[in-house]
C-alpha cells in the first residue's frame, strides 16, 4: 500500500510496516493502529463516501448507477427534484421499471403555492422560479401515477435539506442561503452502522413524509 502524498519516504515507511505485518502474521491495522487510522476511516465520518463542493460537480453517472442499484427504495426528497428530469434521460421510465420490481418509490416536493416557496423564490432570484420547478416535477410525476409503487406527498421541511436515497445509499445537499440546490455543498453517504449520519437522515426523511399531504388526494399518495 502506497500513498503518493507522502512522497518518498513515506512510500518507504508504509512498505515497511506491510512487510513487518506479513512477517509476523499480524494485520498492520493491529502493529500500526495510528498509520491505519489515518489510511482507514474506521470511525462515524467511514459513512462519508464522497464530498462535492457542489451537487452540480456529482457525477451524472453516479446518479444513474445509484438508481440502477436500488432494490428496494428509492426517496427523492428534494424541494423541487426538477433536475433529476433533465439530467436522467428516460427517468419517468426508469422509476416505473423499479417500481414493477418491487422498489418502493417515493416523491417529497414542495408546495407550489406557499409562503415558504414564495419566500425561497424572493431569496434564490432566479428567472426560473421554485414554484415553476416544481408544477414542472409535479407534471411529469403525474404521467407516471399509475404504477403501483410510486407516490408523493407534499413537505415544507425540507426546504433546507434535500435528501435522495437509494437503498444504502444517500445524496445529501443542505442548501445555502442566496444559493440554488446546484451551487450547494454535497455528501455521499454509504450505510455501515446504526444511529450514523445515514440514519439520522433517514429519520429525518420519513418524519417529514409522514406529516406530508398527498399529492394525489384520491389516492393518499400511494398511486
């Protein structure tokens, strides 16, 4: 194991240490527990996966493949989740396709016509509104209502805080003030432990859709 920032003599340390560890039968984490604590996350922040200064710097991709994965739930719990639209191609059909095999499929958007999005809007002073984002989200969710599996609620909670999870996984972006959801900091998060970060917002994401209202009212959210 090899770690460029630490230049040569760093590189000479770390051979060293794996080498004693394979000559003494020991794993190097138990003869060198502080060089491992530095090379391996074994605390609370091992759920931190990736940081992105800006959600709009997260990989397209990472986006696609975390969806594909997903076996079982898939929450977006974004203000607006306008974007998701525009940069996952063929996305209402993907949702419907998780949806057939069993993925549970859930929707937290704001209200169009509130104070809160209103008062976002006047903080945010785009040409593009959050109310005209998220009629837009609320259009296409609609086209694909009818598959069993698929549903959305209203929620002012998390006009702050939007959390997308997939499984295990989880897309966390807190949003700054004056900024827009693709100008805000960005974690990764993985599940490794209970009551960890990913838990926490969890928690928090089913609270929130639990006091939500329907989008749908003659179907209570479930589609």
């Amino acid at each position: 194991m090899t770690d460029e920032r630490l230049g040569e003599p760093g590189r000479s340390r770390r051979l060293v240490e794996a080498q004693s560890g394979e000559a003494l039968g020991e794993d190097e984490a138990v003869l060198w527990p502080a060089a491992a604590r530095k090379a391996i996350k074994v605390g609370p922040d091992r759920e931190v996966v990736s940081v992105y200064p800006f959600r709009s710097g997260v990989p397209a991709s990472l986006w696609r493949t975390l969806i594909t994965r997903a076996e079982r739930e898939l929450t977006f719990a974004g203000y607006t989740n306008y974007f998701l639209w525009l940069e996952q191609a063929r996305f209402g059909i993907a949702l419907r396709r998780k949806a057939a095999q069993g993925c549970r499929v859930r929707f937290l958007v704001g209200e169009p016509d509130s104070d809160l999005t209103r008062s976002r809007e006047r903080d945010e002073s785009v040409a593009l509104t959050l109310s005209t984002r998220i009629r837009v989200t609320l259009a296409e969710l609609e086209k694909i209502r009818s598959q069993p599996g698929i549903s959305a609620r209203h929620s002012g909670g998390h006009a702050h805080l939007s959390v997308f999870r997939f499984d295990d996984d989880m897309i966390v972006t807190p949003l700054l003030t004056h900024s827009v959801g693709h100008d805000a900091p960005t974690l990764h998060l993985h599940r490794y432990q209970d009551d960890g970060m990913f838990d926490r917002f969890a928690s928090h994401v089913e609270e929130l859709w639990n006091r939500g209202t329907p989008v749908w009212e003659d179907t209570d959210g479930t589609a």
